[in-house]
C-alpha cells in the first residue's frame, strides 16, 4: 500500500472512532442505498439509451431496404438529400468500391476507407454517429450490389433529446434516493438502536447510583430480535447482580449482628479480668472460662463466614470417599458434644467423589442441627442406603429428630445464612451451619432438602 493510501487510512480510523454508533449506522446504510440507487439509475440510462439507439437503427433499416426497393439497380450517386429536415426521409447515396468511378458532384454523407471495404465486400454494414448541416445524424453503411454500398443517414435530435431528458430524469430521481435513503437510514439507526441506547443509559445510571435495581423497558412479546435479546440478558444479568449485592449487604448486616452480641461479651469480661485484683479466684476463673468461650464462638463464625465465601472444593483434594466410617465417625462425635441424645446409625457402604475435611463438616452440621432441637433420651436417627443397587457414588443419608419440627412459613429459608427460627433463637449457634451444609452439598454435586418428618420432628435428606 502506498504512504498516500496509509495516511488516509490512518486519518479514517480515527474519524470512524470518534463518530457515534448511530451516525456510522445511518452513514453507512445512506451509502449502501445510494450506492443501489445510483447503479439502478445508471443500468436504466444505458438500457434507455441503448433502445433509443435501437429504435433509431430499426428506421435506418427500414430506409436502406425501402431505397434499395425504388433504386434497384442504381450508380453511384445521391438518391436522397433531404434529411437536413427533421420531418424530411432518410438522406440515400450508393458509393462504389473504386474511388474512380465516384460521381463528378460531391458525396452529400462523408465517405471514407470503412465505405469503400463494405462496397467491395470486405466489411461488414456498421452504424456511425455524425454531424450533418448542424444537426446530430445517424447513418447507416450497407451492401447495395456488388462493388457498391449504401448509406443512409437520419437526424439524431429526438434520440439525443430522450437521453439526455432521461438522463436529467434518472438523475433526479437517484438523487431523491439518496435523500430517502438518508433519512430511512437515520430513522434505522435511531429505531434499530434504541434498545442499546437505554441499555448505555441504564449502565450509566447504574454505575452513577451504585444502585442494580434499574432494568431496561422491553419491547411487547412478538417483537424480540437481536438486540432485544440482548436488553433481555442485560436484564438478567442485572437482576443477578440486585441479588448478589442484596445477599452481600444481608450478609454483612447479619454478621455484623451476629458478632455485636459476642464481642460485647468479650470486651466485658475482658474488662472484668483488667480488674482482677478486685475479683475473687472463682470470679477470676469464671470470667477466663467464658472469655475463652466466647473467643471460640467468634472465631468459629469467622471460620463459618470465610468457608461461605468459598464457592467450590479445591480439585485436588477430592477423593474417594467411603460414606460409612465417615457418618460413623461423625456420630461419635456428636454423641460426645450432645450426651444426652442418642444418634442411632444404619448405614450402607457407599463410596463418593469428595472432600473428606469437607464431607465431615456437612454431616456434622446435620447432627449438631438435629442433636440441639431433640429432646434428651429421644434419638436422632441417621440413615445412609445406597441407591440403584450399586455402592459407588449414589446414595441418600436421612438425619431426622423428634425436635418441634419446621414451620411451614421457615421451611424455604431453612438454608439462608443467618436464619433462625422461631423456636431456635434462644438456641445456640449462629444460624449458618445449614447455610454451609447445603453449599458443600452442592459442591459435591448433591441436593440437600429439608421436610417435615412423618410423626413429629424435621427431615434431612442429603442425595448424591
């Protein structure tokens, strides 16, 4: 490429980029329809011109054959020497082949070497355009006998006229076209565009305000394209990113709660010990047990909110994970932290892709859940049974209590962070152990549900 066609090139780019979206969309539908118009008004000028042409050539037949009839056997001479006139006959002259047997008056029409060929038989009849006392004249070269040709000429003025009318007409109307153009291509782009011109102020009103509520109006049902679609997903997307910020503002509320009740606790008794001159020994060890208590709770809220804020488990630790010893392990474990509720076990043996650290942090948080709304002496019944009649990575684990049960108004938010209800808020905890079951469930490819057991107390059921 050339340093001119490269400087161009570089002076366009930047133009197309400063230019609006909606200007280049109408610019460049203007010129595809320009462009269209001028080609169709350019065909139809060179096919009137040409019948014109058509036209006027049939006559120039018609007169060359209608001389040839009244002159059947004519010399070289003029025949006809009237078409000065426009209303007047062709003007006729045959000329012979041998410029010596020319006639002592001179030609009417000019003769040249091409007359003298088609007299003699070597070329064949041809048209010429010329000019004859003045006026645009068309004129006809053709064999007439042997060793002479006939010419034959008629003024030109009406077909000139028609294509230079047609022309001014064609002109016209590409112009019109254009100027239509112009304006359906704005009205295009300002149309086809409106969906992503509120999107673009959507967006912006949303990054001004920080607030995700904002959504984009969409056309009526029947009426969806390309861009509608999107304005749909932006929606869509949109309404993720409302729910995302309102759990994370719900979430940070929440903890904030959570952790206000035992910091207090924490800087009293720390407080307290600040003074333990003026405390007993019993006080003094008191006050250490419950500092360091509540520093557990704390810290294990913590721990609770940062394994939240993990969406998925570490690939490189999963494994195969035999099920039983695991619900086994995690029984003693509870029966141990609970020991006045019995957990009574069956379990099949079943082996699942996963985490094991993890596994056990869900089963666990079951059997805390379902040991801290038991009565003592009543047993949490845990169950695990392979399904399909295979050991190897589908099966169901129950954990049901004999507690109060769930509400049907807190069964669909038994799983929020946070959530308490009821019957449990003078219970320990914090409110996120089922809020991490049902993650690490669905990390691990399973669907924890929670239901009202037959006969009394709450169902877990835990499906891989």
């Amino acid at each position: 490429m050339s340093a001119a066609g490269r400087g161009r090139r570089r002076l366009g780019a930047p133009w197309r980029r400063r230019r609006p979206l909606r200007t280049r969309l109408a610019l460049a539908a203007t010129a595809a329809v320009a462009l269209v118009a001028v080609g169709v008004c350019t065909a139809a000028f060179f096919v009137v011109r040409s019948a014109l042409y058509e036209q006027l050539n049939l006559s120039l037949t018609q007169s060359a054959r209608l001389a040839a009839q009244r002159n059947p056997d004519s010399g070289p001479d003029t025949l006809a020497g009237e078409c000065r006139f426009l209303a007047a006959p062709a003007c006729a002259e045959v000329v012979p082949a041998d410029p010596a047997k020319d006639p002592a008056a001179p030609y009417l029409l000019p003769v040249d070497a091409a007359t003298r060929a088609v007299a003699a038989g070597r070329r064949a009849p041809f048209y010429t355009d010329i000019v004859h006392a003045g006026h645009p004249t068309r004129m006809l070269t053709t064999d007439y006998a042997k060793g002479r040709a006939l010419q034959v000429a008629l003024r030109a003025d009406t077909v000139e006229d028609g294509i230079e009318e047609a022309a001014w007409w064609l002109a016209l109307i590409g112009a019109a076209g254009v100027l239509v153009a112009a304006g359906l291509g704005s009205w295009v782009s300002r149309t086809g565009l409106a969906p992503v011109t509120r999107l673009t102020a959507t967006a912006e009103r949303i990054a001004a305000t920080r607030d995700p509520r904002h959504r984009i109006e969409l056309p009526p049902p029947g009426r969806e394209d390309e861009i509608t679609r999107l304005a749909g997903s932006f929606n869509t997307m949109l309404g993720e990113l409302e729910q995302s910020v309102t759990a994370q503002r719900r979430l940070v509320a929440d903890a904030s709660h959570e952790l206000r009740t035992p910091l207090t606790a924490l800087r009293t008794n720390a407080e307290l010990l600040a003074r333990g001159e003026r405390l007993t020994a019993e006080q003094r060890e008191r006050a250490s047990l419950a500092l360091g208590r509540q520093l557990r709770e704390v810290t294990g809220l913590v721990n609770d909110l940062i394994e939240l804020a993990r969406d998925e488990e570490p690939q490189p630790l999963v494994e195969q994970v035999r099920l039983a010893p695991l619900v086994e392990h995690c029984a003693q474990a509870a029966r141990a932290h609970w020991p006045s509720v019995p957990v009574r076990v069956r379990s099949d043996e079943v082996v699942v892709a996963g985490v094991p650290a993890r596994l056990t942090r869900l089963v666990s948080n079951l059997l805390d859940n379902a040991a801290k709304f038991s009565p003592a002496g009543v047993p949490v019944e845990v169950e695990l049974v392979a399904l399909g009649g295979g050991g190897a990575g589908r099966a169901e684990l129950t954990v049901r209590d004999h507690g109060p049960g769930i509400a049907a108004e807190d069964l669909p938010y038994v799983f929020d962070r946070f959530y308490r209800a009821g019957a449990a808020r003078a219970l320990p905890g914090s409110g996120l152990g089922l809020a991490m079951a049902r993650q690490i469930a669905r990390a691990h490819d399973a669907e924890l549900v929670a239901e009202p057991a037959p006969g009394g107390g709450a169902l877990f059921r835990l499906t891989f």
